[in-house]
C-alpha cells in the first residue's frame, strides 16, 4: 500500500518543527477522516485468499475475496454492508485519536 499523503505531510511538519505546517496537517487530517471508502472486490483470476487492507491513519478498508470463497453472492453484498456498519466506529474512533493526537503535537511546538 502506498503512503498516504497526509502520513507524508504529518511526517514533514513534524520534522520541520513549524506550527504553521502541523496545523495545515491536522486540518486535512480531520476533513478526510469524515469520509470513509469501503471496497470489496471479487475476483476470479487473482491468488485464492481473502485479503483485507485498513489504513489506519486514513481509515480505508479494502477487501479483496476470490471467488472460490463466495458460494452465494448475497454473503458478498452482506460482508459489505457490515464492513459499511464498521465505517461509523472507524471514523468516530479517527477523530478521537486525531483530538488525542492534534493536543499532544499543539503542546509540544
């Protein structure tokens, strides 16, 4: 998985030491935690697992299932939805740890 910008822009205001730059960090970071993407893919010619990707930091969720896992397609359309229903814990749990995170790092500079 590719990093994520914001990763890239918290690293580098950190790094630099200017309160200016960790801000601009921190505000983009919680624009984009309100938004969640959830993809689920089922493929017939790729590895035959299950593999699930979740960026912390960002929140996304990426399943990727075989088809040879799937007798049913209805299982595909519920994993889904509950993986949706996940969504909401996910992004109430990113903005807590970004108030967490933006009060230590404000307190630090």
């Amino acid at each position: 998985m590719a990093e994520s910008n914001i990763k890239k822009e918290f690293e580098e205001a950190i790094k630099s030491g200017n309160r200016d730059s960790l801000v601009s960090a921190l505000q983009k970071a919680f624009i984009n935690t309100i938004e969640l993407d959830i993809k689920t893919t089922v493929t017939h010619n790729g590895p035959e697992e299950i593999h699930s990707t979740i960026n912390l930091l960002d929140g996304d969720i990426k399943t990727t299932i075989h088809n040879k896992f799937l007798p049913d397609p209805e299982q595909v359309a519920t994993f889904h939805k509950e993986q949706v229903n996940k969504g909401e814990e996910i992004i109430e749990r990113n903005v807590n740890t970004l108030k967490t995170l933006a009060k230590s790092l404000v307190d630090l500079f």
